[in-house]
C-alpha cells in the first residue's frame, strides 16, 4: 500500500508540474525536465557532498528503483545521487513505440547518448562520476568515449561489453562445472532453442 501510494504522489506531481501548478524541484529532490523532444523526463537527486554520482538503469525499459537505496547507503560517504529514468521507463513519459517513427528517433544508442547529455545539462551536473548497470554499463562507457571532458570516472555493474568474448568465456567455465555428457546435451538443447525443457531448467538453475 506505501509503494501505491508513493507512485500515486509521483503521478500526481508529474501532473501538476506539467500544468505549472507545482515547483519543477520538489522537496525530496524529484525534479521533472523537458527534453528537446518535448518528453519529459523523471529526476531524482538526493545527499549532500562534493562526490555527484549520475546512474543509469538497465533495459532498455528498466527504471530507476535500483538504485533508490544508493543516496542512503553513500550518505556516510559524502556522495549525492542522481537517478532518473530513461524515456519509456516508469515515472518518464512513454512514447507509442508501435510507432516506426518513434523507434527510429529513440531506440538507438545517438539518441540514448543525448539523453544522458541533456539530463546532465539541465540538473547542472558536471565532474562527475557515472553508474552504468546492464544495459546502462554499455551506454555509460559511450558516454565516456564521447563526453571524457565532464566525468570523474565510470563504474560498471552487471553488463557484457563484448558477447563473443563472454560467450568464449562462460562456456569454458561450463566445461569445468559439468561433464561432457551434460555440456553436450545443453549445447543441443540451446541449437534446438528449447530452453524450456525440464532437464535443461535443472542443469542451468
């Protein structure tokens, strides 16, 4: 019932924001931006301290919520946190990607990469490190390639930055945690794309 009632508030606020009937900074650090777009996206920057650190969620489509403990957690250590989510994810807005248009405008790295850029800009963020978790560790390290200039550094979490090589990797150290037997029949059942099948589910879970 707190979790309802708290995205009930953020919906509501994200309304009268929209409105102008609401402040763009909100008490708990909940600040909503425009895009060049005209989308709007959800900010949250909370802590006090001269380490800034901006995350970035998984998905394509995850949300923020990951990292809601982190501002908590890192208070000890001097750190503020800004999370936001991604536009399509949770708080932000949805964009109708049924629409062809709209999946060419936005479901490319360009786009995800202005977007980072433009959150940056808008909250006044500069020198600062950059929390990437999954899919959010592929596009922090973009961002580092074309942004150097504005970060402290980069932290990873949870992401694979080159498939064959994880692939390579991951199936070498199956060989050592099954017998041949067992490697052999997943390596036919994965050929088969049958990853439903019960023996399958127990040797992988």
């Amino acid at each position: 019932m707190l979790f309802i009632n708290h995205e009930t508030r953020i919906m509501e606020d994200k309304r009268q924001e929209r409105s102008g009937c609401m402040p763009k900074l909100n008490p708990d650090g909940t600040q909503f931006i425009t895009l060049s777009s005209g989308y709007h996206l959800w900010t949250q920057t909370q802590g006090k301290g001269d380490i800034h650190l901006m995350t970035l969620h998984g998905g394509p489509g995850g949300t923020n919520e990951v990292f809601e403990n982190f501002a908590e957690r890192l208070a000890p250590y001097g750190v503020r946190v800004t999370r936001y989510d991604q536009l399509g994810s949770f708080y932000s807005d949805q964009p109708d990607f049924s629409d062809p248009a709209n999946r060419q405008q936005f479901l490319n790295i360009d786009y995800y990469l202005s977007e980072v850029e433009q959150v940056r800009q808008q909250l006044g963020i500069d020198h600062f490190y950059l929390l990437g978790q999954s899919w959010g560790g592929v596009l922090a390290i973009e961002y580092a390639l074309k942004y150097p200039e504005h970060l402290n550094g980069v932290i990873l979490s949870s992401m694979i930055d080159n498939l064959d090589e994880y692939i390579v990797n991951i199936n070498r150290i199956r060989e050592t945690m099954f017998s041949k037997e067992d490697v052999a029949y997943m390596q036919q059942i994965e050929q088969q794309h049958a990853f439903d099948d019960a023996k399958y589910q127990a040797l992988v879970s």
